[in-house]
C-alpha cells in the first residue's frame, strides 16, 4: 500500500511538472513578454519543476502518513481502554455476584479467602463468614479480580495488603484486618513480584 501511494504521488509529480514546464513559458510571454523559444524553455524548467513537484509530494506524502499514525495510534488506544473498562466491570460484577452470597452485616471490602475444611471463610472489612463453597470455584468466581493466591488454602485481595512481613525465610502478608495470610514456597516468587 505504502509502495502503491508512493508511485502515485512520483506520477502525480512527474504529471505536474510537465504541466507547468508547458505552462511557465507561456506565462513568462504574457506577463514578462519574454521571447518564446518553447523547445529550449521547457527542456530547461523540467528538471526544476520535477525537483520541486518531488519535494513537494514528498512533504506531503509524509504528512499524511503521520497523521494515519496518529489516527491509527489515537484508534489503538481507544480500544485498549474500552477493553481495560470492559474487563474493570466484569471483574466488579465478579465480586458483587461474590459479596452477595454473604449476610448483609458482613458485606463490605473483600480482604481474603481462607479453606477451612469444607468451607471457605470469607474475611470482609466487616468480619468474616463461613460459606460452603469450595475453594477451587471461589478462585474461578473471582478469576478477574485483583487478587493472589499466597497458598493452597489462601487467596487475597491486592488492595487490602497493609505490610510484609518476614518471619526467617517465610513471608507473611498482614492485611488490613490484621489477619495474617502465610505465603508458601509455591507462591513465594509471584508474591515477590508484587509492589505491596
């Protein structure tokens, strides 16, 4: 396409400068009444009509190919964020379809999950509560969430992390309710990566 364009534009150049090589000794007669001599003055305005109708297409040709960039950039942009709005509201009908399977008194901030036998305690900023769910589908309801697995039994919620803190070469990560959530040898370098 960019060769193609390119072509058009040498064509259209080469076009115009023959053009006003016919033109230019004309004009000069009418206006300047210079003797017409039509063979040698059209020989000699070509090769400058040529250069100028190159450099002139050429700027052209640049413009509009930096401003499809621009419009191609603007475009790329725009559908990034309506896939980083999309993906922020599915994760918040996400958690509210989680939240609501909780009482009303305990409803509130998702601070951490814990699997507790056969049920999964559920900590909010409200207290915690006892669902009968397993852990496994607790982490595929909430798998758009801001969340991290830190153990087999654990999940939390990124944004509910207050400090780490070491224990010899364990990590525990106290969060915002002061429970303290283990972090296992599995999960150890995923949780280094975070900016808690």
């Amino acid at each position: 396409i960019i060769k193609r364009r390119w072509l058009r534009y040498g064509i259209s150049a080469i076009a115009a400068s023959v053009v006003m090589s016919f033109v230019v000794p004309i004009l000069t007669w009418l206006f300047f009444y210079i003797p017409l001599d039509y063979a040698s003055q059209f020989w000699s305005i070509l090769p400058k009509a040529i250069v100028i109708g190159t450099f002139i297409s050429s700027a052209t040709l640049i413009k509009d190919h930096i401003q499809r960039q621009k419009v191609q950039l603007q475009t790329s942009e725009h559908q990034a964020q309506q896939a980083l709005n999309e993906e922020e509201n599915k994760a918040a009908q996400q958690l509210q379809r989680f939240i609501e399977q909780l009482p009303v008194e305990k409803r509130g901030q998702l601070i951490c999950l814990e699997m507790s036998d056969h049920y999964l305690k559920v900590h909010t900023e409200h207290g915690h509560h006892l669902l009968l769910m397993r852990f496994k589908d607790a982490l595929t309801m909430l798998s758009l969430v801001d969340g991290l697995q830190t153990h087999r039994s654990w999940w939390i919620a990124k944004n509910a992390v207050q400090s780490v803190k070491k224990q010899g070469r364990k990590i525990v990560l106290v969060m915002n309710n002061q429970v303290e959530v283990p972090v296992s040898k599995t999960y150890m370098d995923i949780v280094k990566t975070q900016h808690f």
